[in-house]
C-alpha cells in the first residue's frame, strides 16, 4: 500500500499525494478558495460513490455481469445545524445495461455493502436510486 500525503500551498489550496504511483490530486475550500479543484466535500461523495461502485464490481466480477460505462451522479447536501457537517448525499446510478431482476437485487444489495458507506453517522441520509437502460449503439 502506498503512503497518503496531503500538502497546503496556502491561499486555501491543497495537494494529495499517493507514493510510490506519484498519483496527485488538488483540492480548494469552494468558500474562500478559487473553487477550481475538488472541494474534500466533493471527495467525500466520490470516495463513498467509489467505494458503493466497486462493492457492486465485486458481485458483477464474480457473476459475470458488464458494469463497464455506469456513471454515478452525486448530490450533496451540508447544513450547519447543530454544527456543520453533511447532510444528505443522494447517488443516481446509470447502468447502461439490463439485469435480470435478482441480478439487480444483487448489485444493489452489494453497493449497500460498502464499508465507507456504513462510516457516517445515522443522521446522515445516504440514498441511491439505480437507472438501468439499454446500451446506446
């Protein structure tokens, strides 16, 4: 496993390391920074959208099931009652593809599953809703 750093630059700007793959990420306060880079709210929702598409990768591995061209649409809401902290986080799925209905159940079921997911506190509300379409030619 790679070493994790993250680094200020100042003028709220920040950079993230992944060693020894010399992986970067830039984040920025969307307040009072620029807000051009990824906010750590943002990453948030992308870790835990992440974390629910490769739980369902895991099954859809397994099964033999093409998860390949699904996006994820992620909403964030925060509020600062009783403190600041996420509120909501609600995950529209697009699978481009038909699944038999237990195969469904099984995808869905397993992004439930992920362990960053069951992280947050019960108040926040975690929702996920799965569009399932036919694969454009």
């Amino acid at each position: 496993m790679g070493a994790l750093r993250l680094e200020y630059d100042g003028d709220q700007h920040g950079t993230a390391y992944k060693e020894p793959q010399n992986k970067r990420v830039s984040i920025d306060c969307p307040f009072t920074g620029k807000g051009d880079e990824f906010s750590p709210g943002n990453l948030v929702g992308i870790g835990v959208a992440g974390c629910m598409l490769l739980s369902m990768g895991a099954v859809a591995q397994r099964d033999k099931l093409d998860l390949q061209g699904t996006t994820i649409d992620i909403e964030l809401t925060e509020t600062d009652q009783p403190f600041a902290h996420i509120d909501t986080i609600h995950f529209v799925f697009n699978i481009p593809r038909q699944f038999s209905p237990s195969d469904r159940q099984k995808l869905e079921r397993a992004s439930g599953l992920c362990p960053i997911k069951a992280s947050f506190r019960a108040e926040t509300d975690i929702t996920a809703e799965f569009n399932y379409t036919n694969a454009e030619a």
